[in-house]
C-alpha cells in the first residue's frame, strides 16, 4: 500500500489525519445506493471485499459517556462486552444525532479516525487476523484499506471481542 490521498486532493478528515500521520492507506470509492439497507454490508458487496474485513463504526453510550465501537459488518456490537472492555456497567448504542455531533461526520458515513473529538475506542479483537481492514473514510461511498495496527495506534484503541455473528 502507497501512502494515499483521495483524488481531487479534496479529503475527509480521516484520510487529512492518516495523510499528516505519513500511513500507508488506501481509499476506495463506490456509488453509494441511498436504498442500501446497510452501509457497511453495501462497502463490502460493492468492493468485492468479505465482510469480515470490511468494519463499521457505531457510538455507544457508556455509563454516560460516548464510546466508539469498531466491529466486522458481518456482525453485531455486543453492549455488554463493549462496557466491560472500557471498564463500566451498561451500554446502550448512542442517539445518531449525539453521534453525528460527537464525531463531525454523518450516520453511514462515519469513521473512527479524524473525529472532531477523541472517544474511548475499543475495535473488535477479530482485526489482529487482518492484514488490512477497510473503515469509512469519513463520507457514505467511500472506505479506507489500511494496517489493523494503523487503525489501532491512531485511535489509541483497545482491542477486545465485541463482535458477535
């Protein structure tokens, strides 16, 4: 993988953050179908990827405070593993306007690197079999393909099973 820019020279602040970061990524662009039931399961169908390798980022609430989940597409967030990886209680997913607000990017389209403000992240323990991942690059129809260690280092994430099939 090169170092990459999104063409145009016009980015998200994802690939800004990965770019000022000098990490190799790519960036894969796809016509995004406002019908698709899933955003991530779309990425993953359209880029010919497997689903497993393809993640989406979803925002909890953690005893109060907004946490990032990072899990395969082909599965769901376990709420309670995810509490207990950053050490609380009760999770319950987050209200997608505090989400949107929280991150600087819109539902679909959000990414867990580049966000307005930094969030406890935990990314589901199924990465480190990755030799890359693919995660929004910040804009419904457009993912990064980057190192699972890249994505862990820059969000200072924790790695535990917080995905479920």
């Amino acid at each position: 993988m090169a170092k990459g820019r999104t063409k145009g020279g016009q980015g998200t602040p994802a690939t800004v953050a990965l770019t000022r970061e000098g990490v190799a990524f790519t960036t894969h662009a796809y016509t995004h179908d406002p019908d698709a039931a899933s955003y991530g399961e779309e990425a993953a169908t359209v880029l010919g990827v497997p689903a497993e390798r393809v993640f989406k980022t979803l925002l909890a609430d953690v005893d109060g405070a907004l946490t990032v989940a990072v899990v395969p597409v082909a599965g769901r967030l376990d709420l309670k593993a995810l509490a207990a990886a950053v050490g609380g209680k009760r999770a319950a997913m987050a209200d997608p306007a505090a989400a949107e607000r929280a991150t600087g990017y819109v539902l679909g389209g959000i990414s867990p690197l580049g966000q307005k403000r930094r969030h406890p992240t935990v990314v589901d323990a199924s990465v480190l079999a990755l030799e890359t991942v693919y995660v929004s690059a910040g804009r419904r129809g457009l993912e990064i393909e980057l190192a699972p260690a890249d994505l862990i280092r820059l969000t200072d994430a924790v790695t535990a099973p917080v995905g479920r099939v």
